[in-house]
C-alpha cells in the first residue's frame, strides 16, 4: 500500500509572509480553514505542522487558489483568556464526562492570547468573552529575536498580567492577593528569564505560578488576610464568587481553567499536576455543586459567560512592568545579600571550631572504682580517763618539755 505525498508546505517564515500578502489575519486564516488561531500562530512558529486535508486548503490559501475576505474581529472585552485560546468549543475540544475523552488537541495548540486592555467598560454589545480583545492590527506576533530581554519581558507582562489578575481574583475573591499574586509570579519570571524565554508557552508558565501563589495555604497566616474583602456589588456575581470561593482549591482552579480560561482537560490536568480521568472528575464535581446553587448555570457557555461578566465587574489593575522588574530585581538583591551573610557567619562559625577544637586524642578519665581494706576514719569523742589523766601530766610539765630531755650542767 502506498501512501500520497503530502502537499509542500512552505517554511514558518514563509508561510507568515504569504499570509500577510494577503493582508489576512490569523484569525481569518483560522475562520477559512475551520480551526483555532493558536494553531494557525504555531504553525506560523513552527512548533506543528498542518497535516491532511488542512495542509491541503493551508497551501491553496497562501497561495491564492483559495480566496477569504477578512472578516471583522469579535469587539467583546478581554476578560479571563488573555493567557488562553478562544473561548468557543474548537474542534477537537471535547466535554467532560465520566469516561475522560480520548481525542484531544495538542497543547502546542493552545497558545495564549493577548489582553491590551486593562479592564471593559460595563456597556451593552456582545457577551463577554474569555479571550481576548484583539483586532487585526493589534493581533500578537511571536517575540522577535532582536528583542532586548527587558523589551520581551515587558511585551510578555502587558499581554498577560490584566486578564491574569481577573483570573486570580476569581480564585482567590481578594484583589490584593490577585495582583499580588501576578507581581511574585513575573518577579520569578525575571529572575528565571532565560528558563521562561525559552519556555514553549512562558504565558501558561506564569499563569501556573501565579495561581499556585494564590492558592497558597500559607496566606492564612498573614494578618490582613484573616478579614474577607468586601464583594462584588451586583448580588449575582456576589452569588456567583460565592459558590466559587466554597469549593475545594483544586476543584475552584480546574474548573476556572477549563471552563473560564478556556484549556482543554488534558491542559487543564497538566496544570493542575493531576490525570486527565481525576481532573474530568473535579470538572463535574465542581459544576454540579456551581448547578445546585445556581441553577441557570448549569449550562457550560452560560457559566463561561457569567465567570467573565464577574472578573470584567472589577477595576483590576497590574502595575508597570518597569516596577514589576525593579521589585524583582530588588528581591533578588535582598535574597543575594542574605545568602552572601549566611555564607560569612557559617564560615566563621566552622573557621571558630576548627580552632577551638583539640588537634589529637585525649581519652577520657577513668571512672573511679572503690577501695576495699581501709579501716573507716573514725570521728573524734569524748576522752577516756587516761587520756585525760595524761593530758593533765603533759600540761603540768616545764616549758621546756619533760625532764629527761633537759640537758644538764656538766
């Protein structure tokens, strides 16, 4: 049996350089061709290749046999995704249920998209979605290698850090910890840049972090977080952050990332450190306890939209990244400084034994051992008779003793 030669496909470079001939976006490529514009942007990376019949119409569309007029892009405020994929069902993203899906994408596939926004205005149009609010012309490109490491960081910080606050507000239900939580993440990111730069999703790798700072038993300890913040006005989202805040740790994460984020379970239980069967099962927990309390979200895309519409109601605002940067470079200082004074005392504290401690053996006294044989020393008593006669004769005598040691005259 032969197989048929695959279409010639381009270079990544090519391929984007075709596209924007064009003047087509990725998300028309992606309308055109029926799949994500993550996966068009890692074909363009060159992370994957197209296989099958996409490769086919993904050639004929560079090429022009295949015409597609750019269409308008979705103005709905970022919200949730800005770390995501879109928020719709994509093909290939299956629902959970009891027995776990068998066919699943890629998680090259998944790539995060873009929040330049710092928050939506609360006006009516289209429902709000997870991903982000992205246009054409602001549609984010692959870093470019010229870039210094500052620019990228900060390129990477003003793409993700707005959309991951809201998430990890809806984790969390505090906006202190939630921009907290962001700041240590990017700090780390700093100090680790060369790891996360070449990190193949570094937006998935400080979204991790973060979510694990937040959800940190440890903060319970800390003073101002013993009083709850005040909730959100509406009294539906104040239900909805509710429900959310009652669930396990691990079950409120999976299904903010699956359902609110927009991964797909086999990401979803990557980042939770679980298996796929295990975070399916947390999926359907969660939302049957979120259906029990609130009916009206029993739906999957009514819950997607109200998890949103609750981030979207906060004015969540991320520092500079420039601020970002400097406290993580001061972190770094203070933790440098502290190792460096450790060092010193513990070579002190060895130079000090070394030259306290004895240079050869001494061995030890040994114990002491009873003597046998030794009449008992006897207490002094009351004189007897003679001997008090005695001492009487004694004292009586001259000064110069007894008379037979007297010398005499010759």
């Amino acid at each position: 049996m032969t197989r048929t030669p695959e279409t010639p496909l381009p270079s990544p470079k090519e391929c984007r350089r075709l596209r924007e001939a064009q003047s087509l976006s990725q998300a028309d490529v992606a309308a055109a061709l029926g799949v994500t514009r993550a996966t068009v942007r890692s074909w363009e990376n060159g992370r994957t290749t197209p296989r099958g019949t996409n490769r086919d119409a993904y050639v004929r569309l560079l090429t022009g046999a295949q015409k597609v007029t750019p269409h308008q892009e979705n103005p709905a405020p970022a919200l949730v995704g800005a770390a995501t994929g879109p928020v719709q069902a994509s093909p290939g993203r299956a629902e959970p249920a009891p027995e776990p899906p068998s066919e699943t994408p890629p998680a090259s596939e998944l790539a995060p998209e873009p929040d330049p926004e710092l928050g939506p205005d609360p006006a009516p149009g289209p429902e709000p979605e997870l991903g982000s609010e992205l246009s054409p012309e602001a549609e984010p490109e692959p870093l470019s290698p010229s870039l210094t490491p500052d620019q990228a960081f900060d390129a990477l910080y003003a793409f993700c850090a707005p959309a991951l606050v809201r998430q990890t507000y809806l984790l969390t239900g505090r906006r202190e910890l939630a921009r907290e939580s962001v700041e240590c993440a990017f700090q780390l990111a700093w100090y680790r840049w060369p790891e996360v730069a070449m990190d193949r999703d570094p937006a998935g790798w400080v979204r991790a972090t973060a979510h694990e700072f937040a959800l940190s038993p440890w903060h319970r300890l800390r003073p101002r977080h013993r009083n709850p913040e005040p909730p959100p006005a509406a009294p539906a989202d104040r239900a909805l952050l509710d429900v959310l805040l009652q669930l396990p740790p691990v079950y409120r994460r999976t299904l903010l990332l699956y359902d609110g984020v927009g991964l797909d379970l086999p990401e979803t239980a990557a980042e939770t450190e679980a298996s796929t069967p295990a975070a399916a099962n947390r999926l359907l927990h969660a939302r049957e306890a979120v259906a029990t309390r609130l009916p009206e979200l029993a739906e999957p895309k009514e819950l997607h939209r109200r998890l949103a519409e609750v981030a979207s109601a906060e004015r969540l605002h991320a520092a500079k990244p420039t601020t970002v940067r400097w406290g993580g470079e001061q972190r770094a200082r203070h933790w440098t400084r502290a190792a460096i004074a450790f060092t010193v005392v513990l070579i002190g504290a060895t130079t000090l034994t070394l030259r306290t401690a004895p240079d050869h053996y001494e061995p030890p006294l040994a114990p002491g051992a009873t003597v046998h044989g030794v009449p008992p020393r006897v207490a002094p008593g009351p004189l007897s008779a003679e001997q008090l006669a005695l001492r009487a004769k004694l004292k009586g005598e001259t000064v110069s003793g007894p008379e037979r040691l007297v010398p005499e005259a010759g």
